[in-house]
C-alpha cells in the first residue's frame, strides 16, 4: 500500500521547484505553500495546488510549524518534504509531522537532535571510532573554564556553537589574548541565532579543505555513499562554489572517507540523505566537522557525476523502499562544478540585496544545468536567504566543466539587482582555482574587499558601448515617433556635434563624449581612452558591435537611463 500520493513542499524558491519537479515525475501530487511576498513566485506556479501561510517574514510564515501542518491538512497532503533551511533540521518539526500522522521525508527527530548539537554530535562520533578534531566538548562551563580549556588545547583555536551552522558562532582565535573576546561574541551571536549560548572548542586546522561526504540510508539497514564534493571556496563560512570530486582526494582516500562516513550513518541509526561533512589537512588526515540531516544545496553536482535524482531517493526512502542501488552498483563519471548566484554585493561584505529582477535571462548550453526559483519582472524580497540560483556544469573532466560553467555564467543576464555574478567568475578563473590547489581560505587570501571592488567598476570601454548603445537606443526611438527611415539616423546636412554625457557606475561618475560619424558608428570619449564603437544589431536584449576591428556580442538590459551588461572584469591573477 502506498504511504502517500500528494507531498507538501515546505519551502520556497529553487529547492521548492526542484522537489516539485521530481515529484511531478514520479507522479505524486503537489503542493506549495507561500508568504505574502512569494505569492505568484515560480515555486506556487510550479506545483498543483498553493496554500498561503502569511506574511512575508519567514518567522511568521516558513517558520511557524503550525501554519505547515494546517496547510498540509487543508490540501489534503500526506507528506512533507522540508528542503534545506528553514524547518528542515528541526526536530520539533519533524516529530509534529510524525505525531500529525504526516510523512516527513527526512531522517527521524532524535538523529536531528543529536547531529544538530556539535557537542552531543562530537562525542557520539568519538564513539563510534570516527576521527574528530582534538577539543573540548563539555557542556556546563563558562567563559573563563572555556579560557582555561582553550590553552591547554593550544592556537590556533576555533571557538563553535554547539548548535546550528552557517558560520554564525564561529571564531578563529590566533592566541591566548583574543580568546576571552572570541568565547564572549561567539556565545552572543550563538544565542540570538540559535537560542543557545552553547559552545565548543577545536584545534583549528590551518589550510584545510572542506570535503563532505554524501550518504543515504533507508529502513532496512542499507547504508551507502555517493563520493565527495569539495566546499573549500566560502565566504564567511558560508559555500560559494562545490565540485565533485574533490581534486585533493585519491581513489584511496575516496574509499576511506567513504567508510567513515557510512559508519558514522551506521552509528546513529540515520534514515534518508544526510552529508558527513569532514575537514581535510594537507596531510590527508580527515576530521569530523558535523552532519547535516538534510538535502544539501550543492547535491546536483553528485547527482550528475552518478546520474542519479537524490529527491527521488528521498522519496523512495520515505515510502519504505530500499535504496535503489547498492554501493557496488554506484558509480561516477566526470567532473561537475556548482556556483551560488546571490542577491548581494560582496564588495559591501556581501550585504545582501533586494529590489526588482528587470531582466533574468538564461544560457541554454551543454552540459549546464540551472536551478532557479525566480522569474523577470519579480521583487526578490529582504526576508529570505540571498541565493537565487545555483548554476552546475558537467564535463567529462574539470577543465571542460569549469569552461562551460564560465562560458554559462558570462552569458546569463540578471539585471536589477546586484548579485556576486562577478565574484564568482574571478573565482573559476583564478589560477589558484583552476589548478585545484585552494582550501578554505581562499576568499580571504585572494578577493580581499579593495580587489572585489574593482570586479564591480565599469572599465572605460564598457562606459564606452554604453554611450554607444544608450545613443544609438534613443535615436531609434525618436525615430520611430517621427516615423522617419532608420537609414536616417544621425544624418545631418551640418557637421554632427558630439554629445556630452555622465555616466555613474557604483557612485564612480564619468564624463563621456559621444561622436556620431556614421548611422551606426560612434567616436566615443572616455577620459583619456577614445573608441569606434559601430552598432552592427540591437534588439531582443543582444547588441552586436565592432570596435577596433573586433566584432563582439553582449547581452544587456536597459531601462530608461540604465543599462547593464552580462560581461564581468574577471581576471586571471
């Protein structure tokens, strides 16, 4: 008998459409649930019925475990898959759903709340035989007992919450000085974020990488692993951009992390997807960090090295299947890279941002995979986490990968809002990327805020075909009214006088000279740099242009006196 027929998705944006769309395949029925500020948002299009929750802010809508339930009893769902974020690791949560008659496509409420306190997490993993990183991890001492720990482990030191993730609780401390400060501001922000002041101690692992393992596990005792993927490019803790598999990791070392990681799913009695995720020395000793009880955001880049749909083996996982394939019948084929498309300015640290998504336009290419849960013309709201897209190339090595997720990145358009598009190309292109020898220091060691800046100036020759284009635009529309020949465009039986503009880029003004000297050509003076700029094609987003000999295309957005360009100033150091 069939455990359930219609799911309830209790998220939003590109986690709720992914969930939607697979469930849609395997044919169960689906349903959304929305605030105030998602409503008409991809995710309530996408699935077959919406139920709306409240207002927009996430702790009185996303956040309020009543208000899922109700919906979930309203639209008839019998089970609730929770994504990643919001309610997904909350034990309360899933034991409602449990207690509600409900199906939770996740792992049981005690192995949320066990690997949910680094603590409790740390010592069962101890026990288990699975390398941890020498601490403290007692649960009753104060700062100064903290203080007094802390030196005997010895610097550098990383001072935790035992509770949550994201970074937030989390100091690095370089000596004995800092570390009554670190232990004091860590506990504060530990509290206000996660309602526990809660802290832990651990022996910093200096130029590490983090390197995660994927595992599933269903109710008949079947435990396997999907390989690695390396999240090592953060910021603040927090992924930017993940691979698999990692170019730090052996077929060997593979094998091992695997087994550690199997054995610590093993030790908990887990169920469904979770993430061992485990700090890689240089040495190539491996450390337990945490274990995420959930979907991850970067699961797409396994799932196209083994092909594999790890919602559908949620969901199969729920409904009292075995895991559909063995570990010997588990493999992986080529290389794949994921980047996180954010709504913030990392040259603001990284502040994140909201406004109206005026163009949003999507590269259709090989071997590129997107997930995305925003439309043009939508308001991306303040109230929810930055990232709006996760954007994945595959190829049958890393080099080809990285190309095609570059070539992809340079040609999608998001025009509105600022996001870390820029960042994010620097990142692929930079030397230290592209040779894989990078670790988790690599935003602070190569993007710091004064470089970051520069990727977000316009150059002299972007402000240039911006004149160019801007001119050349509103020539066509005057024409257009007047309804003379666009053959006609700046003829003049007199000597054509140049146009003076200013153009502001990120505060930083510059004054521009534009020069007709053709229909379609333009001399154009940026400070000391002079262009020819010709405009060969304009329409549908696409200008075609040559300039000093060179033809090119770029994909732009312009409204009124705006225009912006998909183009970045990525370069390779």
């Amino acid at each position: 008998m069939e455990r359930f027929k219609k799911v309830l998705i209790a998220n939003r944006g590109e986690i709720a459409v992914r969930v939607i769309r697979t469930c849609q395949r395997l044919g169960y029925s689906t349903v959304a649930v929305f605030s105030e500020a998602d409503r008409g948002a991809p995710h309530v299009l996408a699935a077959d019925e919406a139920v709306a929750i409240g207002p927009s802010p996430a702790k009185e809508s996303y956040l309020v475990i009543g208000k899922i339930l109700e919906a979930a009893k309203t639209s008839g769902a019998e089970a609730i898959h929770p994504g990643y974020g919001f309610l997904s690791e909350n034990a309360d949560f899933a034991r409602a759903c449990r207690d509600a008659g409900l199906v939770f496509i996740g792992p049981e409420a005690e192995a949320i709340t066990l690997m949910g306190n680094k603590r409790q997490a740390n010592v069962r993993m101890i026990a288990a035989g699975v390398p941890c990183i020498p601490g403290y991890e007692a649960s009753d001492l104060d700062d100064e007992a903290l203080a007094v720990e802390g030196e005997r482990i010895g610097f550098p030191l990383m001072v935790k919450a035992a509770a949550g993730g994201g970074g937030r609780g989390m100091r690095l401390v370089h000596e004995a000085s800092q570390l009554r400060a670190a232990l004091r501001a860590a506990r504060s922000e530990a509290t206000n974020a996660f309602g526990s002041g809660e802290l832990i101690l651990e022996k910093a692992v200096i130029d590490a990488r983090h390197v995660e393992v994927q595992v599933f596990a269903d109710t008949h005792g079947n435990v396997v692993h999907l390989g690695e993927r390396d999240c090592s490019v953060q910021r603040r803790h927090q992924k930017i951009v993940e691979e698999s598999p990692s170019p730090a990791v052996s077929p060997a070392l593979r094998a091992r992390m695997g087994e550690v990681a199997v054995a610590a799913a093993r030790a908990i009695g887990y169920r469904g997807a979770g993430t061992i995720e485990f700090l890689l020395a240089p040495s190539g000793d491996f450390y337990f960090m945490e274990m995420n009880t959930r979907l991850q955001v970067e699961h797409p880049v396994t799932e196209l090295i083994t092909g594999l749909d790890l919602v559908e083996w949620q969901l199969r996982v729920a409904a009292g299947e075995t895991l559909p394939r063995t570990q010997e019948a588990i493999s992986a084929s080529g290389h794949a890279i994921e980047v996180r498309l954010c709504a913030e300015d990392p040259a603001k640290g990284y502040a994140p941002q909201a406004g109206r998504l005026l163009a949003w336009r999507l590269p259709l290419r090989e071997g590129v995979r997107i997930d995305h849960g925003v439309r043009e013309g939508q308001e991306i709201p303040p109230f929810y986490d930055s990232m709006q897209a996760k954007v994945i190339a595959h190829g049958p090595d890393r080099e080809t990968a990285r190309r095609r997720l570059v070539e992809a990145l340079r040609e999608l358009t998001v025009f509105g809002v600022t996001t870390n598009k820029n960042l994010l190309l620097y990142v692929l292109e930079h030397a230290a990327f592209r040779s894989g020898e990078y670790d988790t220091a690599f935003i602070a060691r190569h993007a710091a805020a004064s470089e970051v800046e520069g990727l977000y100036q316009a150059d002299a020759k972007a402000r240039a075909l911006a004149a160019a284009l801007l001119f050349h635009d509103e020539g066509l529309k005057l024409a257009d009214t007047a309804g003379l020949d666009v053959s006609l465009l700046n003829w003049n039986t007199s000597h054509r006088h140049p146009v003076r503009m200013k153009l502001v880029s990120r505060g930083a003004e510059a004054s521009v000279t534009v020069q007709p000297v053709s229909g379609e050509g333009y001399k154009v003076d940026v400070g000391d740099s002079s262009f020819d700029v010709s405009v060969l094609g304009l329409s549908a987003g696409v200008l075609d242009f040559s300039s000093a000999g060179t033809r090119g295309r770029a994909r732009y957005c312009g409204t009124g006196t705006r225009c912006g360009w998909t183009w970045a100033r990525a370069r390779t150091p």
